[in-house]
C-alpha cells in the first residue's frame, strides 16, 4: 500500500485533535509558553527570573488555538518585564500546564531581548504540517 501526502483536511483534522476548541482528551487542557535561550533539545535553557526580571510561564487555553488558513495559531503575551534581560530568547516552548516538564511543541522565535522594564510584543504561535520536513512549526 503506497499512500501519498496528507490531505490538506486530513492535515487539519489531525490537528484539530491536539490543538484548538475540539482537541481530543489526550490534549492538554492549557499550556504554559516557556522561552528558551537555544534550541531546547539540544542544550537550551529556559529563561530565568533572576537573569530576565518579570519573566513568568503565561497560561494558553487550549482551546484558544484557532485554525487559520490550515495552521493553528494563538496570540500569547508575555508578561511585563521590570528591568531589563541579561538572556536573549530564541526559541518557544509549549509545555502542559498539568505536567510542565512536558514539552507539547517547539518553535523558533525572533529574538527577545529585554533592554528596559516595560511591556513585550505579543508572541504567535503557529501549529501546522510542513512538506518540507526540516521546517517545523514557528512562533514569531
């Protein structure tokens, strides 16, 4: 049996069943965003309140996800810094809120550097199937 690429709704069903209003009971119910300061699989390291002064995990409802033109992408910010960072982030991580050790998806983001305290831009994190297997899914 030879089976070709996944149907563009075949892509969005199975989606559909980790992320957004219909995520199936396997999914996390929330998510904490963690940023990371290199490639979390290989020696990244999550930021730090000590390092970035108001750093915290903001809590994503699952069911906040949204499908936009066959991604799932939510809109997450950050909380307010109150001085500024000595870690620079490039990576999101999306953690389940129940057992944060676990890691639900990655992405790269642009980088976050933290000069002064004051607000952060918003983060979107974007979910999809790539043909292409080296691009993963992205925040920005």
């Amino acid at each position: 049996l030879m089976a070709g690429p996944l149907s563009q709704s075949a892509r969005e069903k199975s989606l559909a069943n980790d992320f957004g209003p219909t995520h199936g009971a396997n999914s996390p119910t929330q998510f904490l965003l963690a940023l990371y300061t290199g490639h979390p699989e290989f020696g990244g390291v999550e930021l730090n309140s000590t390092d970035c002064p108001g750093y915290a995990r903001p809590t994503i409802n699952n069911t906040a996800f949204a499908l936009v033109d066959g991604r799932f992408e939510v809109e997450v910010t950050p909380a307010n810094a109150t001085g500024a960072w000595t870690q620079v982030a490039d990576y999101a991580v999306l953690l389940n809120a129940t057992t944060p050790t676990e890691a639900w998806d990655y992405a790269p983001i642009q980088r976050v550097q933290v000069n002064a305290a004051g607000a952060l831009t918003p983060i979107v994190f974007t979910v999809f199937y790539s043909d292409d297997a080296t691009t993963p899914s992205v925040a920005k």
